[in-house]
C-alpha cells in the first residue's frame, strides 16, 4: 500500500516495504536493478543460442560442400535447411541492437559486436554499423564519447 507521510510517498503491507514503510523510490531502483539482471541473463542466453545455430549452420554448410565435392554438383544455395530462411526479417538486427543499447550503460560498437556474437562477421558488422546509424539519425540511440546510449 502506498502511503503519504509529511510530502514522502512509503510503500507498505502486502510484502513490499518494512514495518516502517520504504520510499517508493526505493523499491523503484531495486525492481529496475532486477529487470536489468533478467534481461542481461536473457541476452546471455540469446548470445549462447546464436552461437549454436551459426555451428549448426557451419555442420551444415560443410555437408552441402562434401555432398557438393562427392557429387561434382553444385551445392544448392544456402546452408539453412531447405525450406528454412536464413536472413532474419528486416529490422530485426536494429531492434535488437536498440534493445542491447537500451540494456547497457553506454556501449561502443566493439562491445556491441561482442555481445550479439559478430566481431569478425564483417556483413554482421557492416549491419550493426548501418543500424547503428540508422537508430542515430532517428534519434533513438545518442552517442557520447564513443559509447552508444538510449535517447
């Protein structure tokens, strides 16, 4: 229950404040503190999973190339699965880019590289730096001293 005492707003009952009450800003910063954890976790896992499927796609690029040097046929194109699209929707890589941003305290496009797993993916670089500039000219990310920030 939130309560007002002399102009302070207190949080109380229900399990969310002490006997005495706590600031609400308080509670704010703590429950901003965990979200910030859950998604970092969460990226984590995205990272750790992207990592899997470019070694499952590598598997299978290199049995496209063995079936392709057994035969003397040409590989067919693509090393997704048939029936399986490779490329991800268009401005996926920018929400998830802007998402990344919005979860850190300032990032530079290596760092940025880094976690979504593409340093030394040069199509995947050249995509973030689009993207990075595309977020920058819509005012959504700002950035300062070589750090990308939410705007």
């Amino acid at each position: 229950m939130l309560s007002i005492d002399n102009g302070e707003i207190r949080m109380s009952d229900h399990g969310h404040g002490n006997a005495s009450g706590e600031h609400f800003s308080a509670f704010m910063s703590r429950e901003r503190d965990r979200l910030r954890a859950e998604r970092e976790k969460i990226f984590n896992q995205q990272e750790e999973l992207k990592r899997k499927l470019d070694e499952i796609n590598r598997e299978f690029a290199a049995i496209e190339a063995y079936e392709s040097a057994k035969t003397g046929k040409a590989a067919r194109g693509g090393s997704a699965p048939a029936g399986r699209q490779q490329r991800a929707r268009r401005g996926s890589r920018r929400e998830e880019l802007l998402n990344l941003i919005r979860g850190g305290n300032g990032l530079s496009r290596g760092e940025i590289l880094e976690r979504m797993g593409l340093k030394g993916d040069k199509s995947g670089e050249m995509s973030v730096s689009n993207a990075l500039t595309a977020l920058t000219k819509r005012n959504e990310v700002r950035r300062d001293g070589g750090k990308y920030h939410s705007a």
